[in-house]
C-alpha cells in the first residue's frame, strides 16, 4: 500500500503546533511547562516523548512564535504575538497548521 505522497511525519508536527500555541492560549498567563502539554496531545491521538515536544517547541521559538525557557528537564513556552496573530488568522507561520475558521481565539 502507498501513502500517495503525503508526509504524515510533517502533517503531525503540523497539528502538534497548533495544538501546543492552542494550549498556551487558553493558560493564564500564556505559559506551560513541557510536562503539561503531553496530556493535550494525546486528546489527538499525538503520541509522543518529551524529547520530541521540546523539538517541536524550539522549532516554534526558532520561527517567533513563541519563547522558552529551559527548566531543568523541562521547558516552559510562552506564547508571542506572532503566535497569537497565527491563531487569530492574521499572519500565518509556515509549518504550524492553520486554525480553522471557527476559531474565537
């Protein structure tokens, strides 16, 4: 069986993403350690180490859309207005998927 050219590997990162600037979105002060952020990917069917979330989170702090800080064996994410204008549909950031339009962020 093929997998007609598509690049699940990519379509994951892409979701992980969005769904890890949705999470930092919905904290209070915009802020979430890696530990936490495990549980909200696993709602969609996201299965990954911390190893790889840290990966994902660096992309994203590489592309301004949010900062971390490193914290022992964890990292805590905040997110940035580049983030946030992603979100809202604003201004997108290639390789974090796009929200969809019933978004009310």
């Amino acid at each position: 069986m093929t997998n007609l050219g598509i690049d699940y590997a990519e379509m994951t990162r892409e979701e992980a993403r969005l769904v890890l600037l949705k999470e930092l979105s919905i904290q209070a002060n915009e802020s979430l350690s890696s530990s936490m952020m495990e549980p909200a990917l696993r709602v969609f069917a996201i299965y990954q180490d911390r190893v790889w979330i840290h990966q994902q989170l660096d992309w994203m702090a590489n592309m301004g859309a949010i900062a971390v800080v490193d914290a022992g064996s964890v990292k805590i994410a905040t997110l940035l207005p580049a983030g946030w204008a992603h979100l809202r549909r604003e201004r997108f950031i290639e390789g974090i998927k796009k929200p969809s339009l019933k978004q009310g962020v």
